[in-house]
C-alpha cells in the first residue's frame, strides 16, 4: 500500500526558509521510473507544481520558483524534503507530495499539509 | 512553460447527466495529459492518464479523449460522487503545469 505524507511548520514568518518533509511507504524511490514531486494550492486557487526529484536523484524545478527551492531526498530513500527561502505570504498555501512513476500521472497523493506566511 | 485553459470553469448536472470538460494545451502535450478529481478531506484521485488510460479503480463512466493540444473528460450517468473538483494536467514536460480547475455541481 503506498502511502505519502506531508509535515511541515504550520507557520512561519515573511523571509524565513520553508522546509517540508514528505514520508512516504509502500514503494522505493530508488525503483526505476518512481518520481516524487512537490505541488502546491493556496486557499480556493489551482494547483502548482514546484519540483520533483527522480529515482535516479535527478531534480527538476518550476523556473519560476526555481532561485528558491531545493528538493533533496534521504539516503534511505523513504523522505523526500523541499525547502523554500525567503517565503512570503504569497506562498502560503497547502503543500502536497505526490507520486509518479515513468510517464504517467501522480497515482498517489499525500493529503498536503497547510502552510501560512504571517508575521 | 505549457499553458493549459481548461473550461468550463462552472458546470451543474443533475444525477444520470453526461457532461464534459475540456482542456487545451498552449502547445502540443503528444497525449500526457491526466485528469484529478478532489473532494474535501480526501486525497486527489487520478483518474485518467496519457489522455484516455483509465487509472486503477476509476470507474468505467469517466472517458478522456484528445491528443496534441485539446482534450476532453467525460463523465456519463452522473452519480452523486461525481460531484467535485477537476483538474487536468500535463505530464510530458517539465514544469508540469495544471489548468484551472472545473466546478461539477449538483443541479
């Protein structure tokens, strides 16, 4: 059973670093074709991909975030992380993992965890 | 980046009702295009992948259609769970980008 979860602040300040942390089971990121991304979706708006980090630790970005964001993994390969600096309040928003595998779509999803940006 | 508009941004249909739901891609997307449905305190649920594969456990109803730019989600014989959010997305390049989401109602 793949399971995925979210965790991260709750709250933090303008111009603080966001860290997240993705747990997941049921399924080895060092499996050939397994790709865990970030996306995010503030508060009744659409859903934004942010990055994503691949079986083989290769990492992709949205460039419009891109100067921001770093997404590693842990050597176990069971912990996907994503940090964001210098948040704002735009980025407040729930935060989700998800999985793909190959070239399909995100078969599962973590339930995202929110995130507000308030001083 | 591919920009996808994805329309209606509203729809109502009564139980039993067929509707549809289009998305179009600022460029062409070949056929990685993938449909979600999410509901209040529940998971984001694939339906449909690579344009029409349906998704483990996606019921028989749901049908997806299109290649290159402009594609279609079809639900018919509306049942009472159907009603939600959708989404579309493309997955054949990064940054994947997502449309805008489509409102299903109950009439």
């Amino acid at each position: 059973q793949v399971t995925l979860k979210e965790s991260g602040p709750g709250m933090l300040q303008p111009s603080k670093t966001l860290s997240l942390t993705c747990s997941f089971s049921g399924f080895s990121l060092s499996t050939s074709g397994m790709v865990v991304s970030w996306i995010r979706q503030p508060s009744g708006k659409s859903l934004e991909w942010l990055a994503a980090i691949d079986w083989d630790g290769d990492k992709y970005y949205n460039p419009s975030l891109k100067s921001r964001l770093t997404v590693s993994k842990d050597t176990s390969n069971t912990q996907v992380f994503l940090k964001i600096t210098s948040v704002d309040t735009a980025d407040t928003a729930t935060y989700y993992c998800a999985r793909s595998r190959d070239h399909g779509g995100f078969a599962y999803w973590g339930q995202g965890t929110l995130v507000t940006v308030s001083s | 980046d591919v920009q996808m508009t994805q329309s209606p941004s509203n729809l109502a249909a009564s139980p039993g009702e067929s509707v549809s739901i289009n998305c179009k891609a600022s460029k062409s997307i070949s056929k990685y295009l993938a449909w979600y449905q999410q509901k209040p305190g529940k998971a984001n649920k694939l339906l449909i992948y690579s344009g029409s594969t349906l998704q483990s456990g996606t019921p028989s109803r749901f049908s997806g259609s299109g290649s290159g730019t402009d594609f279609t989600l079809t639900i018919r014989n509306l049942e009472p769970e159907d009603f939600g959010l959708y989404y579309c997305q493309q997955h054949n390049e990064y940054p994947f980008t997502f449309g805008s989401g489509t409102k299903l109602e109950i009439k």
